[in-house]
C-alpha cells in the first residue's frame, strides 16, 4: 500500500516510522515531512491545511491510504476531503474533531452524557464572565474554547490573575478567535495521564497510558509548552483507574459522539486528572498527542496498518491491540527560548550515533535541510526516545542519548519522569 501522512513534527514521525515496519505498506509519502522523516518517506513541501493541494498530490501518487497527525487540518475538514474523493483516511471528520476543536462542545456533551469532568460555565461575553469571578471560588481555570496550541489555558489564583485572564483571551485576543468563547471551570488536583484510544466510531480501544510535561521548565515552572516529554507507561495508572476509564469514559464518549451524529473514527486522546474523587477528563482531542505518540507507539505489537485499516473500515473489535511489556521515555530537546522566542536554522550534530541502535530513536520535531545539513527549524527539535525494561532504565537511557546531540541553542528540561519515582 502506499500510505500518506499529513504533517511535519515529531508525532508524524513517530506515526511514520511505524508505518515503515508495517509489512503492508510499501511507499511512505509525507507532508510537509521533517527531515528526519526524509529518512523513511518522500516528502513534499505542501502545507497540512492545503486540503486542494494535498488531495491532487494524494491522487498523482495513487495513495491508498491517509492518516491524519495534526488537529488544524482535522478541524478544518481534511479528512472530510479524503474522504469525500474516495480515499480511505485515518483521522475524524470534522464534525468529529469539534472534539478538540472546542471546549464548549466537549464539557457540554460531557455534561449531557455523564462524562466525569470539571464543572464549569461558558461565556462569550467578557463583562458576564467577570460577573460570575466575582462569586467563583479560586484558584480557577480559564480556557479559551479554541485551539491555542494547547495554550490556551490559565490558572489564576487570584480573582485579579482571573479578571487579568479574561482580558487576555476575549478582548486582547491572545489566541484570536480561539477566545471569542472561553470555559471557566473548577480547579482540580492530582496526578495527570493521556491515554490515546483507537476507535472506528463504535469500538474504542485504549492504548497504553503516558504522562506529558507540558511546562517548560524543570519542576513544572515557565510557560506551557506542546510538551517537553513523556514517559509510557503510567504507574498511576492503575487497573482500577483503567476499569473505571473503560466504564464511565472511553465508551460512554464514543457512543455520545455517535448519538449526536458525530460518529469518531481515528485517536481519542483522552486527557484525565486523578483526582481524589476518581479520575476526571481534562480534555478531549482528537488525534495522537506529541510527544506521547513517540513513547506510545514503539511499545505497539501490532503492525499499525492493521490498526489502521480497521480504525477507518469498522471492524476495530477484530483487532487484538497489544503493547510491550516494557516502558518508553521521551526527552524533548528544544530551542532555547521556546515556546516564546528562539532562533533556529543551526547545524545538528551527532544524529547517527543512533543508527542501528533498536533501543534509541531519535523523533524529529524541528528539523530541515539546509547546505545538505540537517539544521534545527523549530522550538521542538528532537524527542531523544529510549526503550527499556522499565522506566528507570528507560529514563536514563534516553537521558544518556540526549548528550549524543549537539547544536547551538539546546535547551531540554532534566526532570523528565521524575514522577516515577514517586511511585
Ligand atoms: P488542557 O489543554 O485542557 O488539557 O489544559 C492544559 C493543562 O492545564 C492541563 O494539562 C492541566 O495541567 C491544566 N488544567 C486544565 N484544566 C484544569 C483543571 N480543571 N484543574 C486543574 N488544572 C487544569
Ligand atoms: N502533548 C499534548 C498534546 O499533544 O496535546
């Protein structure tokens, strides 16, 4: 088969080196590809929100198949203009990724169909949403209803920070027409975990559990970021956190999802807080997460084309999804300034101490070809990804693997998976 992956950062990555073991696919394409990808498929410089473009480019090649990384284009309806042309796409329509596309959406169907989550109101008005500050108790959550990049979201501890807050999303418009709308929801605490789910619209089948970093500095301090780094599996999450998930969340989303007409076919992440009460949904979106999917998916057993398949044809209750036993972690290396302000455009070094070691991947996030050197091109660069029996070992090898790399601004956190020895 020849399979085309759209977009360019460490997730497609690791999507497309799975793909590249996949005994079914014969041809990777993607766009527009790192050049890390450049390594496993032909990459086409063509944007992944140019639906026309992408198609034409899908039927020059005779593409069999498509999969969908980012959330931009699943929002705006590309798998719609696969889908649509005949073409069989991994990703959810776009009356599906509303999911993710908007907060609003994902706690009012939560709400309707019992879903544990933080309780919360909506306003699209800035005056009505100081109003109601003004009784709420703090800290509490604001969060614009659009995609931000998963920035979009703010814990104020104070009503100032809150009503400050307000300003910056709805009238500033930090995050433009994203905070036309926003969410203001309970504060809650506890441990996080993503779990990503396949799901073909009526099956849902959990993957194994990860945790991010979203901060950018060490101990959870600075600004957030898309993520720093991960580590797979979740020691909290626990069987009994798993049963819980697979009762009250995992299907009950889908089958919400179908009853509204928005049948879902692609990776629910479900992103959860362990909360005292039990665990509780964060946040819906509606494809892999990045860095979780490049410590979740070199722990798969199956060949992913399988999964694939059955994901966009149905016929996901066929499929016997298994992980390792073993556990993954991720250490993002970033541009120094990141997620604010770096530079980028600096040579690389030390990429192939990787070659032919089965334990260590280098993703790439960030990265082109410049001269005929690859150079950095992003605030995420690389996620240094190590395999081990457990996460201890994991955890240092990838660790070890970070100083392999050098180039001039490089910037990582060094607590990556300091939970786990919290176990
Ligand atoms: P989200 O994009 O909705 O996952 O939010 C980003 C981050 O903000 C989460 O990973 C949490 O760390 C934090 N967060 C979001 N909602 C809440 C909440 N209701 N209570 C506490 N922290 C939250
Ligand atoms: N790592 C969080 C996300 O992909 O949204």
């Amino acid at each position: 088969m020849k399979v085309l992956v759209v977009g360019g950062g460490g997730r497609e990555h690791a999507i497309v080196w799975a793909l590249s073991k996949s005994k079914k696919v014969d041809k990777i394409y993607a766009c527009p590809g790192n050049a890390g990808i450049a390594a496993l498929a032909e990459c086409e410089g063509i944007s992944a929100m140019d639906g026309e473009k992408l198609l034409a480019y899908a039927k020059e090649k005779g593409v069999d198949f498509v999969v969908v990384g980012p959330d931009d284009p699943l929002a705006a309806g590309i798998a719609d203009v696969f889908l649509d042309a005949g073409i069989p796409t991994f990703g959810p329509r776009k009356n599906a990724a509303i999911i993710e596309a908007s907060k609003a959406f994902s706690k009012d169907l939560m709400k309707k169909y019992n879903i544990p989550s933080a309780a919360y109101e909506v306003f699209d008005n800035a005056d009505a949403a100081i109003a109601y500050l003004k009784t709420a108790p703090m800290p509490i959550v604001l969060k614009a209803d659009g995609l931000a990049l998963g920035k979009g979201v703010l814990i104020c501890n104070t009503l100032e920070e809150a009503e400050a807050g307000v300003a910056e999303l709805m009238l500033d418009k930090a995050f433009g027409s994203a905070g036309d709308k926003i969410v203001i929801e309970e504060f809650m605490t506890g441990r996080e975990v993503s779990v990503l789910c396949f799901s073909d619209g009526k099956t849902i089948i959990p993957m194994t559990s990860a945790q991010d970093h979203k901060r950018a500095g060490d101990g959870d301090t600075g600004l957030n970021t898309g993520g720093m780094g991960t580590f797979s599996p979740s020691p909290f999450y626990t069987e009994e956190v798993d049963r819980f998930c697979k009762e009250h969340v995992y299907q009950a989303t889908i089958d919400a999802m179908r009853a509204e007409g928005r049948e879902f076919k692609g990776v629910l992440f479900c992103g959860l807080m362990l909360t005292e009460k039990g665990p509780r949904v964060l946040e819906f979106n509606a494809r892999f997460g990045d860095p979780e999917t490049q410590v979740v998916l070199p722990r798969l057993k199956n060949d992913i084309m399988d999964v694939f398949m059955a994901c966009a044809d149905g016929t996901l209750d066929k499929i016997d999804l298994q992980f390792e036993d073993n556990a993954a972690v991720c250490v993002m290396l970033a541009s120094d300034g990141y997620p604010v302000s770096y530079e980028k455009g600096f040579p690389i070094e030390g990429l192939e101490k990787f070659d032919g070691k089965d334990d260590y991947i280098c993703f790439h996030s960030g990265s082109a070809f410049k001269d005929g050197k690859i150079v950095t091109n992003g605030g995420r660069v690389l996620g240094v990804t190590a395999i081990g029996d457990d996460l201890l070992t994991a955890r240092a090898k990838a660790y070890e693997a970070t100083d392999w790399i050098s180039f001039e601004n490089k910037y990582m956190r060094h607590d990556i998976g300091k939970a786990i020895d919290e176990r």
